[in-house]
C-alpha cells in the first residue's frame, strides 16, 4: 500500500489556467484609479458570467453525481494508471503547464492526481471554464481568487483547498476536493481523489484543516 501522497508533490504542477479557454486572471486591463480594485473584480465577475452563460446548463449537484460515480478508482502500485492522469497528460493544458514547469510529460502518469480528478469531473461535464482546470492545487486555489471566486463558506460543489496543519496561506495548501455538505459540527463531507491509499473516497474532513472554498460559477444554478 501506498503512503498518501499529497498533491503539492506532483512532480509537474499545473498554474494559471489556459487563457484560451479560461477566463484570464488577471483581466487584461488595469484597475480604473478612480474606483479602486473593486473595478477589476466586478469585470472579472461579469466575464465568468458571460462565459458560463453559454456553457452546459450543469448544477452544483450534477458535479457531485459525477464524482460519487469515481468513488473506489485507486491508482496502481506505481501511484500512476488512473483515467484522470491519462486524461490531463493528453491536453494542450498539460503542455502549457510543463513549458511553465519543467519536467517530462509523461510524469503526469504518476504525478499526485487530487486536482486532476476535479479538473476531469469540470471537463466531462464541459465547465472546465468556470471551474478550473489544472494539476497544482496552490495555482487553482490563485485562479478562484484571483477570478473573486473565493471564501470560507463550504457550499455543496465548492472546491475545497486543504491544509493538515491548519494554515490559510494559498501557498500552503497541500490537497484538493469537492464539497458534498457542511455537517454543521465543525466537519464537511467531501468527494477527493487521491486520498487514502491513492483512491476517490468520500471523506469527513475538520473545517481547521480548510485554507479556503473556490466557487466554480456553475451554470444551471445561475439565477
């Protein structure tokens, strides 16, 4: 068996996400001086809007029955063969990522895999745009904030960013999962990947260990 990997450690680490695709972070313009940085946020805001408004009508609760779905996949004793390594090895993004970072492609097979398995569910479900699609949970965790997407409140499909050791620092944060509910008791269940023993498992997880919730702008819970 295998010690749980943590997904900081992924030998390639994804970053901004594909400008191509994505919503930019930061918006292209610079702040308006009169209004303050409030301006680039509610610009940001308004383009994540616009773009999901053209996206597959997916709710908060069809993410969350996607991932039940993977519940039990592990990855093998070499920590690799799983869809979701396979998968985002295959994209351009992968590309842009390894330009950025180093390393060889093929260490996406066995890189540590939890901010995979959430980008795959975001691209199977064609929100990647407003979801986030990388490998490196720091540089997701940058993208939600950066897009005003960020806080501490544990909605169901939130993406949840942890810490073990309890920090709120983005650069500290060491693993990635999905938010199925807040218990009310100080614990939230989660749907993660790589957890355990290198599996999707669902998992009951104290907030303290929560560095922060990234809210993909999902589509069919647009008002």
């Amino acid at each position: 068996m295998h010690a749980f990997k943590t997904c900081i450690s992924a030998a390639l680490a994804g970053g901004a996400l594909a400008s191509a695709l994505l919503v930019a972070s930061p918006v292209a313009h610079a702040d308006n001086p009169s209004t303050g940085k409030g301006t680039a946020a509610a610009s940001r805001q308004q383009q994540m809007a616009e773009i999901a408004a053209k996206l597959p009508k997916v709710r908060a609760a069809d993410v969350l029955a996607l991932a039940r779905k993977q519940i039990g996949i592990s990855e093998n004793a070499k920590g690799g063969g799983t869809k979701f390594q396979e998968w985002y090895m295959s994209t351009p993004r992968a590309r842009e990522t390894l330009a950025r970072d180093g390393g060889k492609l093929k260490d996406y097979l066995t890189g540590a895999w939890c901010d995979m398995f959430v980008s795959w569910i975001g691209n199977q479900l064609g929100i990647s745009p407003v979801m986030g699609l990388d490998a490196y949970t720091v540089e997701h965790a940058r993208w939600f904030k950066a897009n005003g997407r960020w806080g501490e409140e544990p909605k169901p499909g939130a993406v949840v960013f942890f810490n073990w050791g309890g920090s709120k620092d983005i650069d500290d944060i060491v693993h990635v999962g999905l938010v199925i509910k807040d218990n009310g008791d100080g614990t939230i269940q989660t749907i993660e990947g790589n957890t355990g023993n290198g599996a999707v498992e669902a998992r009951t997880r104290p907030t303290w260990q929560v560095v922060g919730y990234g809210y993909p702008m999902y589509p069919g819970d647009l008002t």
